[in-house]
C-alpha cells in the first residue's frame, strides 16, 4: 500500500512566493500613483476655490457703497460691507436685487472661511443669518484696507465706518509641505455710491 504525499516541492513554494510578491509590487505601485494623482488634484481644487473667491468678493465689493445704517467695517480676518445682492425666493425660485449686507470671516479652528448674507432686513433687525462655507482647509485669510489720504495709499489693518478706496485679500494654503500664498487688490469704485437716510 501507496502513502499519497501531501506536501508542496521547494519549486512550487518559491514560484507562490514569487508571484505574491509581484503582485505585491503591482498594488502598491498603483496605490501609490493614485495617491499621487489624488495629491496632485486636491491642489488644483484648492486654487480653483481661491479663485472663486476672489471674483465673489470682488462683485460683492465693487457693488458696495455708503450707507449709514450698515457700515463698512473690517479687520484682519473679517470684513463686512453693504452691496447689493441677489436672493432668491423658495417659491417660485425668483431672483430679484435688493440691498444687502455681506461678511465674509475665517475661522481659524476650522480652517474655513465663510460668507453670510443678509437682506436689508435682516441686516437692520440684526438677524444673524446662513453661513455658508466659501473655502476649508485653508491656514489664513486676511484682509487689508487701502485709503487715499493727500496724496499717498496709506494701508490700514482695521477699519469702523469709512469705505477704503480698495481691499487686498491674502489667502495662504498648503501645497504639498509648503505654505503658498495667494493674493488679490480690489479696487473700490472712484466715486463712492452713498443712500442716505431720508
């Protein structure tokens, strides 16, 4: 009587070894190029989303002007300012213009900046009204104010009431392990809108 052998030859162990570890090799060289791509397009979707930025603020600060009852006002992480604005109405998804009053802030533990939006109402009964996120995973925002006194640009960090003649923006992210910047002048309009209270 014949015992049956049920053991693997050294030949057929080191050919499973060796087909594993090429198997092995190809998994990890395409998760690592997919991770590089993921890398590589979460970058461009962070400067998209800056640049989106900059033309809303930009809209929102060109339509500014003076009023009274809703002052400029403006530090280094926040800004708020009349404009006009659109809304729109749930029912009938109607967009009409109004004036408004817009801020955007960043929130440093959230690495966020976020834009609110209120109608004159709002703005008057000082409801604090919707957020909404503009930019995450950003490391700062800041804001900067440029007014003409005589004949010079005098830069200001904060402002109260006055309307500055232009806004520079400077938004800082991460590229990879480095901190790149990106920036924006927005210029005012020369000839300052106002409305008055009657």
């Amino acid at each position: 009587m014949k015992l049956k052998q049920n053991s693997y030859t050294l030949i057929e162990m080191l050919l499973v070894i060796s087909i594993l570890s090429m198997m092995s090799l190809i998994l990890f060289h395409t998760l690592s190029s997919g991770l590089n791509i993921w890398e590589r397009s979460r970058k461009f979707v962070v400067e998209e989303d800056i640049a989106i930025f900059f033309d809303k603020i930009g809209q929102d600060l060109r339509n500014s002007f003076f009023y009274s009852k809703m002052s400029f006002a403006g530090k280094e992480n926040f800004i708020r300012f009349p404009t006009r604005i659109k809304v729109f109405r749930s029912q009938n998804e109607e967009i009409f213009e109004g004036i408004g009053k817009v801020e955007y802030y960043f929130d440093p533990n959230k690495k966020s900046l976020f834009r609110r939006q209120l109608s004159y109402g709002q703005a008057l009964r000082n409801d604090p009204g919707k957020e909404r996120l503009l930019l995450h995973s950003v490391e700062s925002v800041h804001f900067a104010y440029y007014f003409l006194e005589g004949n010079k640009s005098v830069l200001k960090r904060e402002i109260d009431t006055a309307m500055p003649r232009g806004v520079a923006v400077e938004v800082e992210f991460l590229d990879g392990r480095e901190k790149r910047s990106l920036r924006k002048l927005i210029n005012l309009p020369a000839e300052a809108k106002s409305i008055n209270n009657q």
